[in-house]
C-alpha cells in the first residue's frame, strides 16, 4: 500500500455505494449499525484510515466527535472539505499519533488488513482508548483474497482484550450489491 496509490483512489473513492454512502438506504443501514453499537453521543471517536471522512460525517451528524486519520493527503484533503469541523491528520493508522486514553470508541474500516503488523497495530490503537472504550471494527476477507477472516481479526483483538463480538455483514443494502464474500462487524468493549 502506498500514499500515491490511494492519492489516486480518492479521487472516485466515493463511488462505490458502501465508501461514499449516497444512497439513502445504505447511508441509513450503517448508520443504524455503527450507533447501534457506539456509545452515546457525544462521544469521542478515532476514525482510522478515514477515507473521504464519510464515516465521519454519518457520526458527527449524530452528535460525535470524531478525529480522521488517514495516511493519504488527497483522502484528508477531501475529508475536510466534507466534514470542516472535525480533524484530520495525515499519518499511518499503524501508528496513530494521537492521544492516549483520550477516546471512547476508536472504528476503522478496512484497515486493519493493510497493516504490516496487525498486532503491533492493534496495540497502539487499544491504547488510545479510555479504561471503558469500544473498538469497532469493519472487515472482510474479499473475492480477491485479501483481507482478513473474522477468525483472524478476532485472533489478533484477543491478544489485546478478553471481549470479542462478531457480526457478519452478508446484506446488500450495506455494500450496495450482493456479496459473497466474508464481511463483519468485530466489536470489542473491554
């Protein structure tokens, strides 16, 4: 993975129903989804690899809080045009400079795959939590072979906490057509 490749990316990244979340009833699943397991607003979110911030829009809509953070300038740079009143930073989500114990949930989605250590990383974004946060996660295990299984994602968050919540994500209305592919919800509260 690299800054340039992404750079590139961001630039139709919105497209696809499941990134840019323009049609109403997949905008309106995930947000049911993602609140349905966050604690209440106002709660301060870490939104890793971040994207166009579309993630971040839905929350801060709802009343949250929410840093982005994404390793490509051009995804950042479309996230604040999106979402001016959040914050974004341009870093590697394998090590996010951000605050410690200073959020109440830390989300990615479609991250954790991509990292060259995925425990090591998994460690640093624990750590950004207070003693009573919720990590969110959204993967997969993709058609092209990459990603990860929820067996694997479960794995790497048990080295790090005791609770482990997974939810698979089979419905079209969440990616804007069918799948047959693995894809979940990984929810970890302690």
């Amino acid at each position: 993975m690299d800054r340039e490749l992404w750079d590139r990316e961001a630039v139709t990244f919105d497209d696809e129903p499941d990134h840019g979340l323009a049609d109403a009833d997949t905008r309106a699943a995930w947000r049911e989804l993602l609140v349905g397991v966050l604690p209440q607003a106002p709660a301060r979110i870490a939104d890793l690899g971040c994207g166009t911030g579309t993630l971040t829009r839905l929350l801060v809509d709802e009343g949250y809080t929410v840093d982005g953070l994404d390793f490509s300038p051009e995804m950042i740079r479309r996230a604040r045009v999106k979402v001016p009143e959040s914050t974004f930073v341009v870093a590697d989500a394998a090590d996010p400079p951000l605050e410690p114990a200073a959020y109440d949930v830390v989300l990615s989605r479609h991250v954790l795959w991509a990292m060259p250590d995925p425990g090591a990383a998994m460690k640093r974004w624990v750590d950004l939590l207070t003693p009573s946060g919720v990590l969110v996660l959204v993967e997969g295990r993709w058609h092209t072979g990459g990603g990860l299984s929820a067996a694997d994602s479960e794995q790497i968050v048990r080295t790090v906490r005791d609770e482990v919540l997974t939810r698979h994500l089979p419905e079209s209305v969440y990616w804007g057509k069918e799948i047959d592919d693995e894809r979940y919800l990984l929810v970890s509260r302690m």
